[in-house]
C-alpha cells in the first residue's frame, strides 16, 4: 500500500520524475552539502544510500518537502554536467 502510494505521489508530482528514478541520480553526490535538508534527513539519507529519487521516497520519515529538494539539488547536477 504505501509502495503504491509513493508511487503516486512521484508520479504526481513531476511525470520526468519517473525517467529520473531509472538512473543512479544519486551518484557522486554528497548529501550534506544540499542546502534546505534538515539533519535529521541528511543522516537518514546517508545511512541509507537510497540510488535515486524513487528510492529515498520509500524512506521511513522521508517528506514530500524533501523530496523536492533532492529533485531540485538532482536538476540542478544535471544541468551542470551537461552544460
């Protein structure tokens, strides 16, 4: 049920979400240096490693205000690498 319902909410909120979620978006990035995630999110992220944005939605405590800031933090490498 819940499965269901993170995969809701990621679909909801961004469709290119779902293409994102099939790549290792997490790779070479360093969850502390996010800016807008609390501490207690950090650490939980770093303990669990989660490989994409999918991932980290099924986290225990993960937020949807999170959830929108490693969205951003993952556009924005993105741009970068490609630019």
């Amino acid at each position: 049920m819940m499965e269901a319902l993170n995969y809701f909410f990621i679909s909801w909120v961004d469709p290119r979400l779902l293409m994102l979620t099939a790549a290792g978006t997490f790779a070479g990035i360093y969850i502390g240096a996010i800016p807008g995630l609390s501490d207690e999110m950090c650490q939980k992220l770093e303990r669990h490693r989660p490989a994409n944005l999918a991932q980290a939605a099924r986290l225990d405590g993960m937020t949807p205000a999170a959830l929108m800031v490693l969205l951003a933090h993952v556009k924005k490498s993105a741009r970068r690498q490609s630019a």
